[in-house]
C-alpha cells in the first residue's frame, strides 16, 4: 500500500500519463444513500460516496470493502455493480488534469450497528445518510451525478 505522504510528494493523479482505476460504494438505508464530503481534489468540498484507489494487486470489490472501512468505519460486503464511471477532467488549458476508470459497488454493512452514523475518517470533511430526495439539493460530483442518473437514484 502506499504511504500517503508519497502521494504529495509524488501525484501521480495529477497530470496523468495514463488513468487511474478508482473504486466506490453505495450503501443504501432506508432510502437513504451515504455520502462523504470530500477534503482534497479531485473536487475537493464536493459530495460524493466513499471511495479511493485500487492498489497494486488488490481486487477491485476487496478494494471497495477496504475503502468503505477506511472511510467510514462500516464492513460492508459488495452485493452487486452499481456502475461503472469514466471521470476525465480538464484544466483550463484543455489539457487532462485527472482522469479515472471509477468502479462503483452496492455494498450491504455486515458488522455493527445498523443504525449508527458515519464517521468522516482524515480524507473526508463529513459523512452522512442523505435522503434520495434531498441528493439534488447537494453540491455532487459529476461522476456521482451520472451513476444516479445511470441508477435512477435521486435523478430518475
């Protein structure tokens, strides 16, 4: 796994020479998706679901489960592909600032209490249980605006 600090150090998602593969979960209560507000770019103070890279090696639902306990703190296990998100963004120049193959699962809490809140761990400002209805209302993502549209979640 990479140390975060080589990260800073060395982006490679900044400028890309090739995509990244990122990977993301939707869990679902009551009508409710969760959502974490992001604290660094890509779109950085935006809301979007938990989620991050795909290491070295790793499958690409273990790394879903990963990042949803890193994220949140809920064990989750992948139930189905949600969708799968192309998420190219361009400076103001045209050239590709950031460019990711987004994977996105459902994914169903397998420890814990059902009912307790998210906690936003150091990559995320906030974590909460968003109402379907109130997702429009939310500063999105673009990428997570078109899975909802893709899902008919919220956008339908």
């Amino acid at each position: 796994m990479v140390d975060k600090k080589e990260l800073t150090v060395y982006d490679t998602r900044h400028y890309p020479v090739r995509p990244h593969i990122g990977v993301g979960i939707m869990l679902v209560r009551n009508d409710h998706l969760l959502l974490v507000k992001r604290k660094y770019n890509p779109d950085a103070g935006y809301w979007s679901i938990p989620g991050g890279h795909l290491d070295l090696g790793e499958r690409t639902q273990v790394a879903a489960e990963r990042e949803a306990f890193e994220e949140t703190g809920f064990k989750v296990k992948v139930s189905k592909l949600a969708g799968i998100i192309d998420k190219i963004m361009h400076d103001d120049k045209g050239k590709i600032e950031y460019h990711y193959v987004l994977i996105n699962y459902f994914v169903e809490q397998i420890e814990g209490d059902p009912n307790q809140p998210p906690e936003a761990d150091d990559d995320a400002l906030d974590a909460r249980f968003v109402p379907f209805e109130e997702l429009k209302s939310y500063k999105l993502t673009e990428s997570l605006v078109e899975l909802l549209k893709q899902i008919k979640i919220g956008y339908d």
